[in-house]
C-alpha cells in the first residue's frame, strides 16, 4: 500500500506572501550559515577592488613627491597587489560554493513544498486551475526567487559593504569629500522613489500575461488534434498570436521603465563623478586644501566604486521587484485554502465495503440547482451497483462524492458505519480503484504505468493482473513486451488497448471498492468481449458501483440505480425496472443504456 504523505508542507512554516522580504529570508532559515560564510569569502575575494586605488594613489605620490619616499615602496605595494590578486581563485570559489548550495537547496525546498501543496489541494482546485500556470509557478517563479535571493544576498551585501569602505577610507584621507557622496544618495533614492510603483504594477501585469499565455498553450498543444480534425488552424494561431501579442506589450512596457530607471540613475552617477573629478583636480591645482595628485585619483576612483556599488544596487531593484512578485505568485498555491480536510481525521487500516447513503444532497457552488438531492441507499460489501440515467442525472457527482472529492453539503455517507466526513480519505482511497472514462497513462513503458501507485508487487502479481485484465496477448506483441514505452497517454495504443491497462492497473491493487465509469465510446465486438472479460474478474469479490453504459455491464449488476435530476427515480435489476415500465424502461427502449 502507498504511504501517506506529511500534512506539514516541506517549508515547515507557514507561508505568507504579504511581507514577501521576510518571507525570502525564512525561505533560508535552514542554510543561513552558508550565505554569511559566502559574504566573508567575498569580502576577501573583492578586496583587490578596495586595495588597488590606495596603492595607485601611493605610487602616484611615491612619483610625484620622490622626495619623500624610497624605492621600497613600491616593492611593497606591488607585493600587497600581487598577493590581494591572487588570493582571488580559492576565495572566488569558495564564496560561490558556499552561495550556490544554499540558494539551491531553497529552490529544491520551494519546489518540493509546492508539489507537496498540490498533492493536498482539493480535486475541485484542480479543475478550477490550469496546467500551465501552475507550471509556470513551479518553475519560473522558483527560478525568479532565486535570482532574487542572488540580488539580496550577494549583490547588496556586496554593494553596501564596497560603499562602506569607500566612505571609511575617504573619511580618512579627506572627510570634506564625503559631501559629495552624501548629495549622490538621496537624489537616487529620490528617483527610485519615483519609479516604484510603476515598476511593480507593469511587473505584476507581465506576471499574469506570462500565466495566461501559458495556460493557453498547454491548452492549444494538448487541442491540436481537435483543431486539425475542424480545420480550424488559422483560428488558434490568431488566438495564440493575441495572447503573445499581448505578453509582448507587457514586455516592452516593462522593459521601458526599467529602462528609465537605470538611465536615469546612471546619470545622476557619472554627473556627480565628473563633478567630483573636476572639483579634487581644481583644488589639487590650486594646491588647497593639501589634496595631492595621489588623492585625486584615490577619490575620483573611490567615488567610481561607490557610485558603481550604488548603481548595482538600483540595477537590481527592477529585479527584486520581479522576484517579490513571483514570492506573491507561489503564494497562490501555498496559501490557497482549499486544502483536502484530512488533517487529524481518522485514518483507516482496513475496509469491508459497506456504504449507507443517508439524505445525501450536494450543490456546485455555481449552481442554482442542486446535482444530487436527498439520496438514500445502502450497499453491501461486495454488491455491484450499476448508475444510469440520462446525461447531466448527477452520476459523476455521486462517483466524486463516494471518492470525498466532493463532499456532501448535506446528508451524511457512512462507510462501514462510520461517517465518511471522519475519516482520513487518504487512506481510505488505497483501497479504492478507479477505473476512469478516459484512461489516463503517462509517458513511460506499459510496466511503469501498471504499475504506477503500487508497491512491492511481485513479478508473478503483475503477470497475473495482466492476465485477468485480457492483456496478455497485446503486450506481447509490442516491440519490447512490457519495456515498450507507450508515448504520451498512451498515444501508441488503441482505445481498448488502454482500458485493458487501466484494468490491469485497477487489479494489481486489489482493491476493495472498484468505481468504473464506462467508456461510452463504443469498441469493435473483439475489443468488447475482452472488456467485459477482464472486467467481470475485476468486479469479482469487492464492493463496485459502475457508471454503466454497456448492456452487459448493466445485466450483471446486482442493482441498477436510476438518476434522475440529482434524484433516484428506480432501483432494482434489470428485469424489475423493465416490468416497473418507467425511466429505465424508456431509456432502454431508446437505447440510451
Ligand atoms: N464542476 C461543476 N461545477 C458546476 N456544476 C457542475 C459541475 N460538474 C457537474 N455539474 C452540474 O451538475 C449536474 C450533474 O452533473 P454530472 O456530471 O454529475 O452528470 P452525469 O450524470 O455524470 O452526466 P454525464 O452522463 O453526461 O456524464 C449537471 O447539471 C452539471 O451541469
Ligand atoms: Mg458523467
């Protein structure tokens, strides 16, 4: 039997993307020793940067003023060069090591906490959501966190602590020069101000253009058969155009203010450097202030690092808010409340089969009417109860509602006695088998799909399944036997071929409730009888309710219930119902079942 999975998503805290800047930093909460052991690696890797502009400003003076210095100098401060360059391979390494595995084991912990998350969101979130966006916040967001987390962690740091040496050192050599960086800040900051909201509005409506296209092209690749067979091509490339269309004039805008934004700082930047070049050269000149010619090039390149630093971090920004709008985006799916309620409810070891139906009514939320009304019935272990009536009667509701995708908003099903609404439907599913009317196989060899939800089983097992399921014959013939692999859903197989596997995979459970919902597409006569073969073993020994189509299937029932409206309008076996000459009698002449 499968193991359940935990309650607790993988993050081990609870997700809030209001406050997306401390929900980055508890992302990390496990591997926040790794990020300052890789800041200290590179306050050591970067120090050339700081070093190089004070030895050029001592060699400059060393050569302007020989007077005052001897030729050891310069052998000093070309060794302390030399030494701060080369030191850079081990400590670049190490600073990136130590960066690379924390970042990646946040993205491997996000991602596992939103696989995790999808697993307990209810059945109806699923039906509601789409493919593609979901995607799309599995990967690309995940992946716009961690550039994120690149930019916080990295490149600020980094940043703020070039700025901090910049200013300590000029503080030290000529203190009235920190005037000029004071005034640099707040003018950017002023301009920033400016920008940011925009900056976040045109993010967030790239985001959601980048989803919707997204989900529309899931959408069209898994339609294109269906727009082939139409002839209607043209049609869905027009619609696709437009949605690409409109990703691309959410780009463009976006690309634009980012634009003006780094123009703008990088203005506001070189003017102040050439003011500030101009202004040390003049007094140099004019030999106030006692600025030597080393000091010009020391301040001129100091301010360089700091308005470089400066910049970095304004260049990031734009990137920051992308990224605090992907935090916002996997919040959709982390903090979404439309959970399965399983979470401290009764698991169960074992189930007899047993169902009693107690004024069951369930309403879509949508809808006006309710689907299913006032349902009474009791099954006994092992019986096999057939559910007919006409297109939209309410059987697939009742089918949901017997798994605990839905569950009732009124009324009460019990299972073996107990109150289904009590129980862990977790484990109450590993006895169930579905066999759907579409079957559903993935990608992979005809053994992995058989087997796919169930563990340890024997290769005797799995020859025996594929026996009772009429399925022998046709593996065998494939190329590889049952190491072929099928193509996407099956794709290399016929229709009937793929029920058999579904059957197959039903059986290999052994499950105790069976729930079918027939195929209504009709097979050839051969396909058919292997079918029902394979089915009767199926539906041997366990408690089925089956959404019968097939005549047959419905001639083997022990009861047959009609729906009618979301009601029970019959119950009984075929021969009863026939003489009773009411819905199930007119269905029947028509065919309809
Ligand atoms: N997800 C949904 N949201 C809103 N209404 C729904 C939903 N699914 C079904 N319904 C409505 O509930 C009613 C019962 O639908 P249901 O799918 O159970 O019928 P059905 O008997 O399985 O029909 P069919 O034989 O065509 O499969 C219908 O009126 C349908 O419109
Ligand atoms: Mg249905």
């Amino acid at each position: 039997m499968t193991k359940t999975i935990p309650d607790s998503i993988e993050l081990g805290f609870h997700y809030r993307s209001d406050a997306p800047l401390r929900m980055l930093l508890l992302l990390y909460r496990s591997d926040w020793q790794k990020l300052v052991l890789s800041l200290l690696f590179f306050v050591i890797k970067h120090s050339p940067e700081w070093i190089r502009p004070l030895i050029i400003a001592n060699i400059i003076d060393l050569l302007t003023q020989p007077q005052h210095h001897s030729l050891f100098n310069l052998w000093l401060n070309g060794g302390i060069l030399i030494f701060s360059i080369m030191q850079n391979l081990p400590t670049h390494y190490l600073h990136i090591w130590a960066m690379s595995h924390a970042i990646r084991q946040m993205e491997l912990n996000l991602r596992s906490a939103i696989i995790v998350r999808l697993q307990q969101l209810s059945i109806s979130y699923h039906n509601q959501s789409s493919t593609g966006a979901i995607q799309a916040k599995l990967l690309q967001d995940v992946d716009k966190i961690q550039q994120l987390s690149q930019s916080v962690f990295q490149f600020i740091p980094a940043a703020l602590l070039t700025i901090l040496i910049a200013i300590a050192v000029t503080a030290q050599r000529a203190p009235w020069f920190l005037l000029f960086f004071v005034a640099t800040v707040p003018a950017a900051v002023l301009v920033i101000q400016g920008l940011r909201q925009p900056m976040h509005d045109r993010n967030h409506v790239f985001r959601k253009q980048v989803e919707t296209m997204s989900a529309h092209l899931s959408e069209m690749i898994k339609l294109i058969p269906v727009t082939r067979a139409h002839g209607a091509e043209a049609v869905a490339i027009g619609q696709t155009r437009d949605r690409l269309d409109a990703v691309k004039q959410a780009g463009v805008r976006l690309d634009g203010i980012n634009a003006v934004t780094n123009a703008s700082t990088w203005i506001i930047f070189r003017m102040f450097s050439a003011i500030c070049l101009l202004t040390s050269a003049y007094l140099a000149h004019q030999g106030q202030l006692q600025v030597s010619a080393g000091d010009v090039v020391l301040l001129t390149g100091y301010f360089d690092t700091l308005t470089q630093s400066t910049a970095q971090i304004l260049a990031v920004l734009p990137q920051m808010t992308t990224g605090f709008e992907a935090i916002r985006s996997v919040g959709e799916v982390l903090e979404c409340p439309d959970l399965e309620a399983n979470q401290g409810k009764q698991p169960i070891n074992q189930v007899v089969g047993r169902f009693h139906f107690e004024q069951v009514s369930f309403s879509y939320p949508s809808q006006p009417q309710p689907a299913i009304q006032g349902i009474n019935l009791t099954v006994a272990e092992d019986e096999t109860i057939a559910l007919v009536g006409p297109s939209g009667a309410g059987k697939s509701t009742l089918v949901n509602l017997l798994l605990g995708f839905l569950r009732p908003t009124e009324g009460q099903i019990f299972l073996d006695g107990q109150d289904m609404n009590h129980l862990d439907l977790r484990t109450y599913r590993q006895f169930v088998s579905v066999v759907a009317q579409e079957t559903i196989l993935f990608e992979g060899t005809v053994r992995e799909n058989i087997l796919y939800g169930s563990q340890s089983v024997s290769e005797t097992q799995l020859k025996q399944a594929i026996c009772d399921a009429h399925a022998e014959e046709f593996i065998a013939q494939l190329s590889e036997g049952l190491n072929t692999r099928i193509g996407e859903n099956g794709a290399r197989l016929s229709g009937g071929q793929r029920q058999r596997l579904a059957i197959a995979r039903a059986l290999i459970r052994n499950p105790r409730i069976l729930i079918l919902d027939e195929a209504t597409a009709s097979l050839d006569a051969a396909s058919e009888s292997l079918i029902q073969a394979a089915l009767t073993t199926l539906m041997r020994g366990r408690t089925t309710f089956v959404v019968a189509h097939r005549l047959s299937t419905i001639h083997r029932a022990d009861r047959i219930v009609v729906l009618e409206k979301g009601c029970i309008k019959e119950v009984g076996n075929h021969h009863q119902l026939l003489q009773q000459d009411g819905l199930y009698a007119q269905l029947h002449a028509l065919q309809v079942v």
